[in-house]
C-alpha cells in the first residue's frame, strides 16, 4: 500500500539557498529510486525558516530502503549542516 511521507525541516536563517540547492539533489536522486512516486516541498508563508517536504512511495518497505539507503544518509548529512534542528519525519497510509 502506498505511503505518503512528510518531513519538516526548520532551516537556519540565512541557509535558504543552500537548504534549496540540497533538497533539490536530494529529490533528483529520489526520483530515480524504486518506488518513489512523486515529491513536492513546501515553505511556511508566516514562518521561511519551516519546510515541508510531502512525498509519495508505492509501499512503507520503499521508503525505508531509500531512507536507510547509503546515498540518502549522505544527502542528509549535508542537510542536517544548514538545520536549526533535527527533521521530524512522518509517515502516513491512506485511508
């Protein structure tokens, strides 16, 4: 069954670009994963510094390998450099 998976990330004032530059990596790499179906990223319109990140897999099992994956954990790493915070990830079914 598909998934949705959301991601907020808070990103430090002044790291919009690079946040932007690595997210947009981040997604190129995803698209071409098993599973993935599609993404979108979306910014806070009271709050810039808040991301959200929506992405769709076709099972929970093509997530968790693309998130435990070796080219993500590294995507990430870079991201978690420009973070005021850890990004809380959330994952959803359908109803």
């Amino acid at each position: 069954m598909a998934v949705k998976v959301i991601i907020e990330r808070r990103v430090t004032k002044g790291k919009d670009m690079d946040l932007a530059n690595l997210m947009r990596d981040l997604r190129a790499k995803a698209m071409f994963t098993k599973g993935y179906i599609s993404g979108e990223t979306l910014r806070d319109h009271e709050d810039p510094t808040l991301y959200i990140t929506i992405s769709t897999w076709k099972s929970y099992e093509d997530w968790k390998a693309w998130e435990e994956s070796e080219v993500r954990k590294e995507m990430q790493a870079k991201i978690d450099t420009v973070l005021e915070n850890t990004a809380l990830n959330r994952i959803f079914d359908f109803a």
